[in-house]
C-alpha cells in the first residue's frame, strides 16, 4: 500500500510478478491519521474487500463514455520519470489509467502529459480516472490541461476521484479489471481487490 514515490513499486510489482497493489495513503502519515474516510476505505479494501467494489466520484465526465480495462497508473510525475526503465510498464494499452498528483503546477502537468502522449505510452488506454491535484495551482488551469491533454483520446475521462495525495484519500487497487463509466462517475471493479 502506498503512494506517491511508491508509483515505481506499483509499477515493478505489475510488470515483474503480476501482483494487484493498492495505491492508497500511508498508515502513519498525518492525513490518514485525521481522517476517518481513508482510514475506513483503507480497512475496508484490505479486511472486507467484496465492500468496495464501486468507487464514487465527486466531480463530472470531462469525456462521456463507459469502457473496461486493467486499472493502472498513479502518480503523474512519477510515471513520466520512470519511462524508459525496465520497471515501467511499457504502456497503458488495454488499461484504465488513474493519476494524480502533488505540487506540479500546470505547465509542468501539460509537460508530463505530452512526454507520455509523444512517447506513444498512452496509446490503447481504455479510459482515465482523475485524482487529486494539491497543491497544483487554480484547479481550472489544471483542469483545463488535462481536457486540452487527454480530451482527443476517444476514451471516458472522469475527474476528481478521491484518490491521491488528497485529504480522506480513497484506497485504489491496480492491476484489477474494472468498469469505468465517467457519465455516471463510477469505476466499478470486476472482483474484489484482494481476494
């Protein structure tokens, strides 16, 4: 469980031993100390895990649709630092990616977005959740880079998923197959994440 600078293991464990991880807040980390939200989704997902199988957004579809993939992704900056390596997944092909992220002003998202669109890894993505953007600079500047970047896939894009380096983070298992309908802004995994 971790994420952050932990998207690199999220990565590793996927590529190098199939694994399903959890990225979701750090046990002794203040923001999950203070908040009952993430504590219970955390308990949740690794103790009762048929109990979330349906995760809620609170914002819109930036990209109306439904689709299916294998969850996968985290932290935007990471993700772009880590291509290249023999860690990274070569690509979001086949999957749903979920990204968020923590002081990157929007410049410096629409940089690392169009790394990952230039170097071709985001091609064949099924879908995008948003996380949180902290700390990141007016949310319309941000939001308006990530319909600019990710608007012209032909794929469901639905924000502000509760994920992230937000507070009450919520717990988001990768490398599980799952529904992503941004209409209705749910992402809806197909078995629980650990079983």
């Amino acid at each position: 469980v971790g994420f952050s600078d932990i998207t690199v293991l999220h990565q590793a464990f996927a590529n190098r031993l199939g694994l399903v991880t959890l990225h979701g807040p750090a046990a002794a980390g203040i923001d999950f100390i203070k908040h009952a939200r993430a504590q219970e989704h955390l308990k949740a997902t690794l103790f009762a895990p048929e109990t979330v199988r349906t995760l809620v957004s609170d914002g819109t579809a930036l990209v109306a649709g439904r689709t299916r993939g294998v969850t996968l992704g985290g932290c935007l900056s990471m993700l772009a630092s880590d291509l290249g390596t023999p860690h990274a997944h070569e690509g979001a092909r086949g999957g749903l990616l979920l990204i968020e992220d923590v002081g990157e002003r929007a410049y410096r998202i629409d940089r690392m977005m169009t790394q990952l669109l230039r170097s071709g890894w985001l091609d064949g993505v099924t879908g995008i959740a948003l996380g949180s953007w902290v700390k990141c600079g007016p949310y319309e500047e941000v939001r308006a880079v990530l319909v600019d970047r990710l608007g012209d896939l032909g794929v469901p894009v639905v924000e502000e998923f509760g994920f992230g380096h937000c507070e009450g983070a919520l717990t988001i298992p990768f490398g599980v197959t799952a529904e992503l309908d941004a209409d209705a802004g749910t992402l809806t995994l197909d078995e629980p994440a650990l079983l």
